[in-house]
C-alpha cells in the first residue's frame, strides 16, 4: 500500500481553470470512481491552497501496488483529467512529496484493500 500527500504549482493565471477542473471532476465522479479501480486507488483528494501569491494542489492517495498509472489510461475521463493537468500544472516547479509521520487505517479497512 502506497499512501503519499504531493504538492504541485498551479501555472500562474490558470485559477479559473482549475475551477473549472475540479468542477468536471465533482460533476463527473462517476466515471471518475470507476477509473481508481483499475488504478488500485483506494483513496485520492485533492486540495488547494495559496500561499505567498502562488497557487498549489495537493494530492493525498490511498493506493494498492500494481495498478494502471492515470497517465496510460485510454478512459475518457482520465485523458480529460490529463489534459487539464497538462494545462494547469507548472512543469518548472519540482513536486514536494510530503514525509508520512503515521498512516491510522484499521486493519477492517486495510483488509478490503488489494
């Protein structure tokens, strides 16, 4: 099991997009929901903050060892969610993986995980 929380700069004046972003995704969680399984994904957030100006996104997931990676999906939805990724997220900005202190999942949860 892979538990991980990555922080990403969001591409300067791309705000609204990533309003926009977030909306399909909430709008379209459906078929968001089917793409996690075939990717092992248990759990996966996404949060925004500002801080000093510049806008960032945090992913925080839940994922079982030997899933599909988002980028080599041919689904719909996950090529939809790259390309907004592709639009929003800043390339020069090397992503921070945040360091795990204690991961609390009780063993009847971790039991229905792959």
């Amino acid at each position: 099991m892979n538990v991980e929380l990555t922080r990403f700069r969001v591409k300067e004046g791309k705000s609204a997009m990533v309003d926009e972003w977030l909306a399909f995704l909430n709008e379209h969680m459906e078929d968001v929901l089917v793409t996690l399984d075939g990717e092992h994904m248990y759990i996966e957030t996404i949060f925004r903050e500002t801080l000093e100006g510049a806008e960032y996104l945090y992913w925080y997931s839940v994922q079982g060892e030997g899933g599909q990676s988002v980028e080599t999906s041919t689904h719909w939805i996950d090529e939809k969610h790259m390309a907004y990724w592709r639009e929003c997220i800043d390339p020069s900005f090397e992503a921070v993986d945040l360091t795990v202190g204690a991961v609390m999942i009780p063993q009847k949860v971790r039991a229905s995980m792959k």
